[in-house]
C-alpha cells in the first residue's frame, strides 16, 4: 500500500485502541478527500 499521515483526535486515539505509529488499514471515500 501507500503510506499515509492522518490526523485524529485523542478520543479517537483512545476508542481506537491505537497508539502514534501503529499500522493501521484506511479506506474512504474519494470525495471526502482534501489535499494540502
């Protein structure tokens, strides 16, 4: 896959189970994308 940098709030963070670097699968929609 390609990497990619996301963005998330703490909650997220945290109700997700993750921490900062883990490996994660991401899908979304095409039109919910903004690049910068």
């Amino acid at each position: 896959g390609i990497p990619m940098i996301a963005a998330i709030t703490t909650g997220a963070l945290d109700e997700l189970g993750i921490s900062p670097g883990s490996g994660i699968h991401l899908s979304f929609k095409a039109s919910s994308v903004h690049l910068f």
